[in-house]
C-alpha cells in the first residue's frame, strides 16, 4: 500500500482548497440571483445583499406566474427545446449514418458541401428571404426546421458511427434487415452518449437563443421565454418605463430587476433538472472523437 508523504498530504490540501474556492467563485453568481430573486425588489435596490435574503417574499415569483404572457413564453420555450433538439438529432443522425457507409458514391463531394457550408454563410438578409420562400416566418416551426441539421454535431456523429463494428450491420443484413431497420434498431440504442451529449448541447442551445424570436417572428403568443427577458431588460433601460414600473414597485414590492432575476432563474432550472440525468452520458459522449487509433 503507497503511504502518503507530507508532499502528498499538503499537495492534496492546497488542490482542494483551490477546487473549493474555484466552485464557490463558480457558483456564488448564481446564488445571488436566488437571494435577490426571493427578497422584496425596492429593499433590493438599496444594495448591501450578499449571504440571505434580508426581505424574504414570494412576491416576484408570484408576479412571474401571474403573468400569462411569461407562462405561455416559458411554454414556448419548452416545447422548441424539446421539439427542436429531439428534430435535431434525429436528423443529424439520420443524415450522418449514410454519410459514415465507406462505400458510399462522391462521399468526399458530400463532405466538401458540409464543410462549406458550416464555415461560411449567406448572411441575414438572404436567410430571411429564404424562410420566408418557405413559409416559416411567424410559425413555430422556425425556431425547428433551420437547425434541422447540425453539421458541427454531424462530423462528430460520423466519426462515431464508424467506430461501430461493421459486423454488428452485416449480420443484421444477413438476417434480412433494411437500413432503416438497422439504424432504429441497431445503430440508435448503442448510440446513447453521443445522442446524449448532442441532447445537452442543442437544448441548451434552443432554450438560450432569442435572436430568432426576435428578427423572425412577429406572433405575441411565439415568442420565447429569453426573448421576454431582452424585451425587458430593455425595457428597464428607457426612463419613462423605469419611473413607471418604480411606481408600480411602491405597492407590490416587485421591481424590473427583481422580475428579470426571478426570469433568469427560472430559465436555469430546467437546465439544472436535465444536467444530472444526461451526465452519466455526457462525460462519455464528449470524448468522442478525441481518441484516434
């Protein structure tokens, strides 16, 4: 058995106690939101909050979950993240499959069009005309359809798909399986960390993004739960509002700050719920494609 030197014990104390001030450091951010999104917002604005709410009040939540206008945007919010990345990595698997068959005709042309366009773009102007040739401006399905294919996560999905043997597929075929056959059945169960961690990364993605909301969609009911915030972090910043919602605040306690933090931690959550579910996966599904035989 190797016995610890004084080296080892002290090298141990030092790490720990710089892990432990890294994490504090990390999540100290987050944890003031949680304080000042449960004290009264006027008290808030006075400052000197640090440890515990000095207020405590539900009234921020409570305005939050009044207002059907931020439920509906967290629904929305919800269901293009669930929806969007369930498309996204169908598709992006889907696509990538036949993309890893090596005998596969112009495979490189295919590659050479993925890789061109993952590097370069059109711009917003044309993309708006595009979306709007299809048909997607002020639906929903435009927060779904043009991440519909995510090439970064294709490279990645191809080079994973390779790695499984190519024996598994021929005695599927052997046994009269089709391709799709093979990919529902064979190739998606044993492809869980890479779907995994593409999962994490695109539904964080979607349930972030904002700029979509704002530049594509004109309908009330479709915007998103960021695009509120922005909407009124915004708000917050024009004079006349501010002297309003301060009015406001003098009866309920609930200023446009205290709302945005109770919004940002809302808009965590669900995250924080998923993370510990997916991360058994993502740890393994992240390594993917680092390690070259």
């Amino acid at each position: 058995m190797h016995r610890r030197t004084v080296e080892d014990r002290i090298f141990d104390t030092v790490n720990i106690s710089l892990l432990v001030i890294i994490t504090l450091i990390t999540m100290y951010p987050f944890y003031y939101l949680i304080i000042i999104s449960f004290n009264n917002g006027l008290d808030s604005s006075l400052g000197g909050i640090y440890f515990w709410p000095r207020e405590f009040t539900l009234n921020n939540y409570e305005k939050f979950l009044s207002d059907p206008k931020w439920i509906k945007s967290f629904g929305v919010s919800v269901l293009r993240t669930v929806v969007g990345a369930s498309i996204t990595i169908f598709f992006t698997c889907l696509t990538a499959y036949g993309l890893a068959y090596r005998n596969l005709m112009f495979q490189k042309a295919y590659f050479s069009f993925f890789i061109v366009a993952m590097y370069t773009s059109g711009g917003l102007i044309p993309y708006y005309v595009v979306l709007r040739s299809l048909g997607l401006l002020n639906t929903f399905w435009v927060y779904v359809v043009p991440g519909a294919v995510t090439i970064f996560f294709l490279i990645i999905a191809v080079s994973f798909f390779r790695e499984i043997p190519a024996e598994m597929e021929e005695s599927a075929r052997i046994d009269g399986a089709s391709d799709l056959t093979i990919f529902f059945k064979m190739i998606l169960p044993v492809s869980k960390p890479l779907m995994a961690a593409m999962g994490l990364f695109i539904g964080v993605g979607q349930w972030n993004s904002w700029v979509d909301s704002a530049y594509f969609v004109n309908k009330d009911s479709l915007r998103t739960l960021t695009y509120r915030m922005m909407e009124i972090i915004n708000q917050g910043m024009i004079p006349t509002d501010m002297a309003s919602a301060e009015r406001a605040a003098a009866v309920t306690g609930v200023t446009t700050f205290s709302i945005q933090v109770t919004a940002m931690v809302i808009a965590v959550i669900p995250i924080l719920l998923v993370y510990p579910f997916l991360q058994k996966y993502f740890v393994q599904g992240i390594m993917i494609g680092s390690v070259k035989g």
